[in-house]
C-alpha cells in the first residue's frame, strides 16, 4: 500500500492536553482513529505522526489523510468522491 486508506470523511475534533504525546495515523489503518494503533506496521511504509502540544485547544484532527496539512483538518474531504 503505497496511499493511505480513507479512514473517514470528517475530522474529529479532539480537546488536546498541554504536554501530552499525540500520534496520528498516516495510514488510514487504525482502527482507533484518528489515532494510531500500531497497524502501519502491516502497511510497511507509514509512521504516524507524533506531536506534543505546548498548550490545551481543540484540534480537528485529519481522517481522510488526504491533508497538506499532516494532522490536521485543511477540508480535503470536501473533494473525495462518495
């Protein structure tokens, strides 16, 4: 799999913790999304993306993982084909 599986077409807004470790799934694959659960491993060419934030906010978190903007929401979805 050399593109990520579309694990959703809408984010999911999350309240990060200030100091908290985050990693996001690149694959599509997680079964815990937007999350990571280990399942790029399979995969063989994705990372998730780890992040650690400086302070508490809502983030909306990419699912599509078509995104310019790895992580985060950028409206992507609005482009997938049902």
């Amino acid at each position: 799999m050399s593109t990520p599986k579309i694990a959703g077409k809408v984010p999911i807004p999350v309240e990060v913790e200030a100091g908290k470790r985050y990693a996001w799934c690149t694959c599509g694959e997680s079964q815990n999304q937007p999350f990571c659960d280990g399942s790029h491993r399979e995969a063989g060419i994705f990372s998730p993306k780890i992040e650690v934030f400086e302070e508490s906010k809502k983030i909306f978190f990419c699912t599509c993982k078509q995104t310019k903007n790895p992580g985060r929401c950028d409206g992507s979805h609005k482009t997938l084909l049902d």
